[in-house]
C-alpha cells in the first residue's frame, strides 16, 4: 500500500515541501522563541443555513444577510490567509454547499490544502483537488434528525453514497466524518461508526461548547464523559486506529477543562488558526466567536472543540 499522511500521498507531499518548510519553521519559532503565527485558516464563506440544528453555535449569533463576491474573497485569501503561509483551510458557514463558487475559488487557490465541513444534504460534488470533505454526523439516523431535522439523515447518507459510488474507486478517501458529541447522542458512537466507516476515510470526535452556562447538550465533566472518551481511545488502539483521527492525547484532555476559564481563553492556541466570518472579518476569541463585540461567546471552561484542542495535544498553547 503505498505511503499516505493524512490522506496525503508521498508523491504529494513531495510536492508541497516548500509549505512543510514554512510550518516546520513556524513549529520551530514557536517552540524555541514562543513566536506565534497562524498555521490553519477557517472561513465561514456563507451566511445563509438550510438547517437549523438544536446545538448550533452559528445560529446563536447570526444577523445580517450579507455574503462577499468571489472578488472580495479573493482579497481576502490573499490578505488573510495566503500573506501568512496558513497550510490549510476550511470552509465552514453557514451551509458551505450553498456557495460553491467560493468553495471552487479556495480549492483552486489551496490545492489539496482546503476541506469543506458540511451538513451533506446537498449532492456533494467531485472536486479533482479538494482535500476532504468533513460530513456532519450527529448520531445513529434517529439522533441525527432529532438534532438536524426530518430526514436530514437520509438525505446526507444517499449523497455520500452517490458521491462514493460515481466517482472512481478511491472516492471514499474523500469523505471524513466529524461527530460533535452532545448529551443526547453521546451512546451512539459505535452506530455511527458501523454506519458510516465503509463509506468514509476518517472520523473525528468533538465535544458541544456551550455559550451558555447549564447547556443541557454539554456532557458534564466526570464519570460518563470520562467512560465515553475511554471507549473512544479503546476503539483507537484496537479496530479503528487508522479511521479515527484523534490523537489520545487530544482524546485524554477532552476529558476535563483545557481551554481557559468562563469565556476566557488561558492555555487555547486561539493564535494558530486565523478564522474569519462570513464578511472577511476576523472572528475572536476563535473559530466559533464572532468579529462583534457584543456578541454571544463560547464557554472556554467547557470547550470540546477538536481544532485547537488537538494543538494543545501537541504541546502548543496560548
Ligand atoms: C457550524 S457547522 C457549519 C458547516 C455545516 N453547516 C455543517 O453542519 O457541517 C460546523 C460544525 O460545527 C459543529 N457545531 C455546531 N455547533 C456546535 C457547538 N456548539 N459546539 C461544537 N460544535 C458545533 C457542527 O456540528 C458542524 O460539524
Ligand atoms: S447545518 Fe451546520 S450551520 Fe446549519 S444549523 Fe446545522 S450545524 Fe449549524
Ligand atoms: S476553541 Fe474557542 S471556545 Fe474553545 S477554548 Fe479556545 S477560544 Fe475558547
């Protein structure tokens, strides 16, 4: 089987080592002189949603109507993304499919380098040089609709069924699936592995952030958020160590509070991925923050976001 990192063949990553360099150097200089610049970049490329799921953060703080052209995000790659070597992009919203223009834009500007997260209720289309596709799986099919709606289970599993099926025998390697596990489907884990990892290349974990305190999705801290992770871990280093992407050490710290304290980020690398709104703007103190101030903000006591706590996995910080 020939070698791949990540999805990424050797041939690939020969390709792309003047960008390693960059990260590399970028790892170095924090390391030894604690210089912080972003490795990672995320655009919410739309404001529109044909969804609205129970536990969305999106939804808490959404307003005006507005999206940029392909021009103004154009500029905005160059600007934000592009100007500080960030190796890799992702596209979030909103429902990214509903804006393909821009996600044909990133793919062409970021090949191999941008991934879509996705809701996959819309026909996922074939993208010669996308990264991945991450597809928002919520739980066995009953969860998933209870949080996402009527049938938007069906609806996300005939579409990466077409797209595995129609494009080519190494189509699966495209689809990685992403579960943010809340209180109501934290006991169908393995169902949804069962479910999808025939059609899937990866899955990854997270945990709801509240913006609120006494959010009854959050799992608690303690003995059965604790034996869920575990159970995680056990199927890492057993069966599915090559499908489930989390490190352990990513999966250990989930267990308890990591990030910062009330709405403040202590130890979170918030530094290490430049993310910008659905304007161009950027978003504080992270991913899932706002670029307005009066804005609802995201519980960093009680964050279980996998993007910066698998940096602190790693040993980077605030
Ligand atoms: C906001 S959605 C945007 C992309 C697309 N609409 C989707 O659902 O995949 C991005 C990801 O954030 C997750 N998410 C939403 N609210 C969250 C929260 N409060 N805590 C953690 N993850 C959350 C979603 O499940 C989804 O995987
Ligand atoms: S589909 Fe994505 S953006 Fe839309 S409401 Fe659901 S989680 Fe939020
Ligand atoms: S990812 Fe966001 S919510 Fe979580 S600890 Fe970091 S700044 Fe706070």
């Amino acid at each position: 089987m020939p070698m791949e990192i990540m999805g990424r063949g050797f041939q690939q990553i020969l390709r792309e080592s003047p960008l390693y360099f960059h990260i590399f150097s970028k790892y170095l200089g924090y390391k030894l002189f604690n210089k912080k610049s972003p490795l990672y970049g995320s655009a919410d490329i739309i404001n529109v949603c044909n969804l609205h799921c129970e536990h969305c953060y999106w939804w808490l703080n959404r307003k005006e109507n507005e999206d940029l052209t392909l021009d103004q995000w154009k500029k905005v790659i160059d600007e934000k993304f592009k100007k500080n070597h960030v190796f890799i992009v992702t596209l979030v919203g909103g429902e990214p499919m509903m804006r393909q223009d821009v996600v044909k834009l990133f793919v062409k500007e970021f090949p191999k380098r941008a991934c879509v997260v996705t809701n996959g209720t819309y026909p996922i289309p074939f993208l010669k040089d996308i990264y991945f596709y991450w597809i928002s799986i919520d739980g066995d099919q009953k969860t998933h609709d209870e949080i996402r709606g009527e049938n938007a289970w069906g609806k996300t599993r005939k579409n990466v069924l077409d797209y595995v099926n129609t494009n080519g025998d190494k189509a699966w390697k495209d689809i990685w699936i992403t579960m943010t596990i809340n209180s109501k489907n934290l006991h169908t884990i393995k169902t949804v592995i069962n479910d999808w990892k025939d059609y899937s290349n990866k899955i990854g974990f997270q945990f709801h952030t509240p913006f609120m305190p006494g959010d009854p999705l959050w799992v608690p801290f303690g003995d059965e958020r604790t034996q869920v992770i575990n159970e995680i871990i056990d199927m890492k280093e057993g069966t599915f160590k090559d499908y489930i992407i989390n490190p352990t050490s990513q999966l250990e710290l989930m267990k308890s509070s990591w990030g910062g304290k009330g709405t403040t980020p202590v130890d979170c690398p918030t530094w290490a991925i430049i993310s910008v709104d659905h304007m161009g703007r950027e978003k504080l103190p992270c991913c899932i923050g706002s670029a307005e101030n009066k804005s609802m903000k995201p519980r960093c006591e009680e964050c279980g976001l996998g993007c910066y706590s698998v940096l602190v996995g790693y040993g980077m910080k605030g």
